[in-house]
C-alpha cells in the first residue's frame, strides 16, 4: 500500500464544508474536479431527432450545496452535449416557489423535453402532469411523485443504499448498539433511505439514543451545531446513520468538536472529491458510504431521456445500482479522489447501463 499524506481531520472537514458552500453554481456548464466530460466514440449515427438541429431539453433543478450535485450537472452537461442535445439549465437552490416557477417557464417555453431532478412533490406534481398533458416527455430524478402516469422516473436505489451501508454499520458495532441518526424529511430519497433505517433499528434491536438534522442551503454547516447538542447528551453513542454527505460531513464535524472520533462510527451516503478528503483524513471517524458517481448518474439521466426519445426505452423507470465504499478500502487502495475511485470501483462508472451503440456513455 502506498503511503498517503493526509491533511489533518480538522482541517478536511473544514475544507469539505467550505466546498459544500461554494462548489454549487447556477446553471450546468461548469465542471466539478471529478468530471471528465469527454465521451465515448459512438459506433452508429445519431438517429432521429438527434440528427438533425440540437433537441431543446429543460432540465428544471433543485439543488443543494455540495460538490455531488455539481458532479452530477456536469455529467448531465457532458452527455447532453454529446448526444446533440441543447441543455436548458435552472436551479431553484432549495426554494420550491422558485422551482415550480422555473418549470412554468419551461413548459411555456414548449422544449423538446423536461427533465425535473429532486424537488418537493407538492410543489411540482400539478405542473408535470400539466406538461405530460402538453405532450412534453419528462424524465424525473430522485423525486416522489403521486401520479406518475407518462413520467420516466429514475433515481438512485436508495433503499439498496441505505442497506448496503447499514449492513456495514450492524457488522462493525453489532445489534443492540447505541445509535444516533441525522437526517430530514419531506425529500424523497431519505424518506426512502428512512424506511429501510427504521427496518434495520427494529430487525437489530439498535437504541436511538437521538434524531436531529436539516437540510438547507448550507447543509453541512448547520447540522453540526444539532449533531454537538446531541453529542453532549448522548456521548456514549456508538455510531451515527447521517443518510446525505452534506449532513454527514457536519456529523463528523461535530463528533469532532466533541472529541470522540476514536469511540464514534459515522456512516454517510454519497461520494464526492470533498467526501473522500474526510473520509481518508487521519482518525476519520466517517467508515463508510455507500454511493453512485454523480457524474455518472448524471449522465445517465440524459441517456434515459435521449432513448425514450429515439423510442428505444422498455422501461418508464430506472434505478441506478450504488457500491459500499469503506474507509478500508479506500486505504487499501490508495483513494484519495472519485477519478482514482472509478478505476478501483468501476461499477461506479455505469459504462454499460441504458447505452447504446449511438450513445455510449460518458467517460470518467
């Protein structure tokens, strides 16, 4: 094993929180450290529409802060552009008013399609069906809708996710153990993920000493004054479920502050650049993550689209499958960054989901 000079755990985290505020920008065009965004040599022309002016794609976003969901722009940004298509990008950046105005505007606009990512189902459900009523394909990531009917729905398998980490958290503490979790509600993947750590506290017998946590436009640095309250009460936990990296990184955070690194077990869902600092900082307690490549995610989303627009989809959803990454792992293979990732991970890269010979997917 090659030898890994690490940044102390402090100062990760406060970069990685730093990047969390800053690494997000309006609109797609930007790239995040961990993209590449070259593509693949097609082996077929393009077919219809895309062979002939670039297809008009809105993509309709609510984001957070974090450098995932840059990644995941990017990717998106790059295999639009090799596929012909003239991407449309807004981001509400946590303000559903602003995102159900954004997608008014994009229905109004009478794009070839809509892709809608996250989002509140309140908010957004009267207006898809509005656009699917207008005979405007959408394609939706990670967002729960009530009525589906027309939609292409895709998203992380979030419960395998869930699961695929909480397994690891069950095999390194054992049943019984004291447990805090750090999350939010009323988004569609951790409720999703909230489902399967009610399953696993009740299948293990696992105490919940505590439950905090927010989403927000500065999501890892809020949580940490909630997880440090419930620290001070609780200090004898024995290991943290905080199902987002932006609130996992403000768990590591603030186990931190209390400085329990060395009795604490933090466990985190997501990968990014930023991530990956903290989880390889020396006496990081954040042990494991299970993920998907944003980037490649991204992508893969837009492939979705482009084959249900060329007819070539069977499917009206899609679930993209995550990896467990632990902290060993990433030691045992020198990780210190998602490029170095994918070539020991390639599962991440999702090269050979909904391609086909005209639209192979992005490069990593």
């Amino acid at each position: 094993m090659a030898i890994i000079r690490r940044a102390p755990l402090v100062a990760a985290a406060a970069a990685a929180a730093l990047l969390a505020l800053t690494a997000c920008s309006q609109g797609g065009t930007s790239t995040a450290a961990s993209t590449s965004t070259s593509a693949a040599t097609a082996t077929a022309p393009l077919p219809s529409p895309f062979n002939g002016a670039p297809v008009k794609v809105a993509l309709v976003r609510q984001s957070g802060a974090g450098d995932f969901f840059e990644a995941w722009g990017a990717g998106a940004a790059a295999q639009a552009k090799a596929a012909n298509i003239d991407l449309t990008v807004t981001d509400a950046r946590n303000d559903n008013a602003k995102q159900a105005s954004d997608l008014e505007q994009a229905i109004a606009s009478k794009p070839d399609a809509i892709i809608v990512d996250h989002g509140q189902t309140d908010t957004l459900q009267p207006l898809i069906t509005e656009a699917i009523a207008d005979k405007i394909p959408v394609v939706t990531y990670d967002l729960a809708l009530t009525d589906a009917t027309g939609v292409i729905t895709t998203s992380q398998s979030d419960a395998s996710m869930a699961q695929g980490v909480l397994d690891q958290l069950i095999s390194d503490v054992g049943d019984g153990a004291k447990v805090g979790y750090v999350s939010a509600t009323g988004f569609a993947p951790l409720d999703a993920r909230a489902k399967v750590w009610n399953q696993v506290v009740a299948d293990h017998k696992l105490d919940v000493v505590f439950s905090t946590g927010e989403v927000t436009e500065s999501t890892a640095t809020d949580n940490i004054p909630l997880v440090d309250a419930a620290l001070k009460q609780n200090p004898d936990v024995q290991a943290i479920f905080a199902p987002y990296d932006e609130i996992t990184k403000g768990a590591v955070q603030a186990v931190i502050q209390n400085n329990l690194q060395s009795k604490v077990k933090v466990y985190g869902i997501d990968i990014s650049n930023a991530d990956l600092q903290v989880m390889t900082a020396d006496g990081s307690p954040w042990v494991a993550t299970s993920a998907t490549d944003p980037a490649a995610v991204g992508a893969g989303v837009v492939r979705t689209l482009a084959l249900q627009l060329a007819g070539q989809l069977n499917a009206t959803s899609e679930q993209f499958p995550a990896v467990t990454i632990t902290q060993k792992f990433l030691a045992d293979n020198s990780v210190t960054n998602v490029s170095q990732l994918r070539v020991a991970e390639p599962k991440l890269k999702l090269d050979t989901t909904l391609v086909a010979d005209w639209l192979p997917a992005v490069s990593g």
